[in-house]
C-alpha cells in the first residue's frame, strides 16, 4: 500500500447482506470493504429502496434537496464501511429495477435523480472524497455531474475529486429519451445533442469519467472491438489509455469447501474425498442413479442467450447419448426454461433442470459436480468458474472475457491446465469441448485429479484487485 491514504465513495445501485440482485452485488461488497483493509477512508452510496428500509428497520438520519427535489438519508453500516442510502418515493416499489421481467419505464429518471442525488448527499455528510468509485450505467451521470460541480465551483467540494466507472456489463447502458431524464434537460448544451436527443448513460460515464475499468483485462480488450462493446467501442477507443482492466475476485469466505455450511461434507486439497460425498448428495437431490464413476456437469446462471444456452439447448440431445448426469439451475428466459423441462423430462435419469435459485443448492452444485458448465457468449469477468476452481469443478468454458482470465485449457497448456476450453460460439464446437473433458476423466483418472488439485491452488483476491484500484486512483490524482 502507498502511504497516501485516500477517501474513496463508491457509488453502486446494489449491495451484497443489503439488498442484491445479480454479480455487481457482490463487487459492491467485496470491494469496499478491501479498501478499507489497506487503510482506506471509504464508504458507500447506494438507493434507500423501501424494501432495505423495511428489512433493516432503518431510521432517517436527515433531509437534502437535489435536483429541486426532497431527498431522505438513512445509514448503514457494512462492516467497518459506513452506507449512505438515498431515499425518494420513486425507490418504493418491489423490485430494483423491473417487475415480471419488465425493466421500470423511469428507470432513467429514477436512476439520474440518485446520480445528482449523490453530489448532494455526500456534501451533507461532509464526505469530501479522492476518488468516486461509479459502477455501471446507474451511476454513469455522476462523472458528469462531477465535472459540473467542478466548473461551476472551482473551489468546491468536489475540487479535487477524481471519478472512475467500471463497467461490470457493457450491455447494459441505461439509454432514454432526454424528457425522461428532466434533471438533464439544464445541460442540454453541455452534453452536445442532436436533432433527438437521448441520453446513453453509460457513455456519458465513460466521456467524463477521468479513469475507466472493465471487469477483467480480456473484456477491456473486447469492449474496444465492434462486437464486444455493444455500440460503444468508439467513445471507448477514445478512451483507451484511461481505460485498465482489473479482474474481479472471489469471496473466499461464502466459497469454501473446507467450511462451507451449505454442502454436506468438506474437503481440501488434500482430501478430496468429502467431494464424492457431496456428488452423492447431488445426485440425489437430481433423482440420478448414485454412482461415483459417472461423471456430473453442474451449471447455476440466469437462463439468457449470454449464458450460451445457444450453444446448449442445440447438443443436449447429443449429450443423452453418452453415460453422464447433466444438472441446470437457474431462472430466466420462458422459452429456455421450457426447451429444458422437456429434454430433463425426456431423460430423467440423466439431465436434471431447477427452475430456481437458492444458495444452498447453487453450493451443491459447485460441491458436488465434476465439471462446471460455463460456455457464455459473453462474460465480462464472470464469479462461477472461480468458485469452481476453488471446489475442484472443473470449469468448461469459452475463451471469452474473464473466463480466459481465470481458466486454463488442457489443450492450450497442459502443464497448467485447470479446465476445458473452446473458443467458436457454436453448439459444434461446445460439444467437442464436453466430449474432451469425458474423455479425460474417463481415460486420465490420475490427470483429472491432478487438475483438480491445481483448481484448487488457483487465487483470485479482492485484495489483489483493490491493489491494482489503488494504483490506478494514485495515478488520476497525480
């Protein structure tokens, strides 16, 4: 650690223990809380929705105006990081961002008001930080209110304030129409629109943003290609000598097989034997067969084209055609979940589908199975093959984004091989893929096991990625 300590506010629409929807939940945990471990002055910004209001039984610790509109405050605390949680009637509502899968129509409003909201909010609580560490397109017009704030007010609060945004999903960009975001409207010449001015919050993150991040240094590559920046590979371009990529890390904490409440026996490096007990178990809870020689692929994800079911839905016919047990957890798109229910009732025996999600099973999985199944068609840096290293699951995956990061093939180098890997997005060359790993547990008992054991020494630390933060908000301030 440098010996300069700085005030960091991270600036985030979700937080893992408080309120979570998907992997930025966990970032928004995780690293925060490694900032303050290298002696950091942090805290976070979040929305106070009613349902984390209720949960927590939060009180109110005081009013601000922003944006000509009344804003409540309340706190939490995170460990040793302080919440600040911004509160106003449009965060009162069941879900975070969409209900039966139906994204909120003023998602941008909603969101725009939480970004000037949170200029307000840590001037009310005379937070005056280095850095304001943004996440995704909820916080994307922070930078730029940043920047404002320092225009109008040379000698402000926010003076010497640095912004950086890392983008966990370059899909996703919070783009609306310039009269759903009101709170804009005043800045209409600032952000040079044309003839139909929308609003692409994401970009205009990445415009004013002084440093930007992706979530693993592969993806920071992808995202300046035509295909992998979903549109904003240009703006992105131009910002490359600003934009680094920082893979994400693994709680290893939640994801332990050495204590893991949730799995029915534990094991370690060097005995693996508790994880037989946990592919029984597994197998069970399945309805397969309890055999220790038929090898288990386990897959827990949002069921979307991301996940790659493109590539599975085509060749699980093909996979029944060999002696395996296939078991898929996940909830998401209707007419994936309902291509899987038929081909899991067509072979009962061999291919599991839970519609669902609850974390005991999502640890039995990874505990429990031979190989994870990971083949996205994009993943910015992805959580899962990480856990699965750790529980000596083998991933199969695509040479994509984090998963080349974090996985390493047995045909690309087989002295440091952790899994299987295949690069073409096509149901073909997945296939092969899976049939290789068969392959090898069937015939290289002894490999199989040795790349179990080298999964299970393969790191990736928050605190290690907090380093990297460090240095790189170092270099913005200097």
């Amino acid at each position: 650690m440098s010996d300069s300590k700085l005030k960091i506010a991270f600036i985030v629409s979700e937080v893992e223990d408080i309120i979570k929807t998907g992997g930025l939940a966990d970032v928004a945990k995780a690293l925060p809380l490694a900032y303050e471990a290298l002696g950091h002055e942090v805290c976070i910004v979040m929305p106070a929705y009613q349902v984390v209001i209720d949960q927590f039984n939060l009180t109110q610790h005081g009013e601000f105006t922003s944006s000509m509109r009344q804003f409540k405050r309340y706190e939490h605390d995170l460990g040793n990081v302080k919440v600040h949680l911004i509160g106003h009637t449009c965060f009162d509502r069941e879900g975070l961002y969409a209900e039966n899968n139906v994204a909120y129509s003023d998602n941008g409003e909603r969101f725009g008001l939480f970004s000037a909201a949170v200029i307000d909010v840590l001037q009310a609580v005379n937070f005056q930080p280095d850095i304001m560490h943004c996440n995704d397109w909820h916080t994307g017009l922070v930078p730029f209110f940043v920047k404002h704030n320092q225009q109008q007010f040379a000698e402000g609060f926010f003076a010497n304030t640095k912004t950086a945004l890392t983008i966990h999903n370059a899909a996703f960009q919070g783009s609306f129409e310039l009269h759903e975001i009101p709170m804009m409207q005043p800045y209409h010449q600032a952000l040079h629109f044309d003839q139909h001015p929308h609003i692409n919050m994401m970009k205009v993150g990445i415009a004013h943003a002084d440093k930007i991040t992706a979530v693993s240094p592969t993806y920071a590559q992808e995202i300046l290609t035509d295909l992998g920046g979903h549109g904003l590979h240009y703006v992105l371009q131009n910002r490359s000598s600003d934009l680094k990529g920082i893979l994400n890390g693994c709680d290893y904490s939640q994801w332990d097989p050495t204590t893991d409440p949730f799995i029915p026996a534990h094991f370690d490096i060097n005995d693996l034997s508790g994880k037989a007990k946990c592919k029984a178990a597994l197998q069970a809870k399945a309805g397969f067969t309890d055999s220790p020689d038929t090898p288990l692929i386990g897959m827990v994800c949002r069921l979307t084209a991301q996940k790659g079911f493109d590539y599975i839905v085509p060749i699980l016919r093909d996979l029944m055609a060999h002696n395996l047990g296939l078991v898929i957890v996940g909830t998401g798109d209707p007419l994936v979940c309902q291509q899987l229910a038929d081909v899991s009732r067509m072979h009962p025996t061999k291919f599991k589908f839970i519609h669902g999600f609850e974390p005991e099973l999502a640890h039995l999985v990874e505990a429990g199975s031979d190989f994870f199944l990971m083949p996205s068609e994009f993943e910015p840096c992805g959580l899962n093959q990480m856990y699965s290293l750790a529980y000596a699951t083998l991933p199969i995956v695509r040479n994509v984004g984090g998963l080349s990061d974090t996985v390493v093939g047995i045909d690309q180098n087989p002295q440091e091989a952790t899994g299987f890997v295949f690069d073409s997005p096509s149901p073909e060359a997945l296939l092969i893929c899976i049939r290789r790993a068969l392959l090898l547990y069937r015939e290289q008992p002894d490999l199989f096991v040795t790349m179990q054991k080298r999964a299970m020494e393969t790191k990736f630390t928050w605190s290690d990625a907090a380093i990297q933060f460090e240095a790189l908000f170092q270099r913005a301030l200097h």
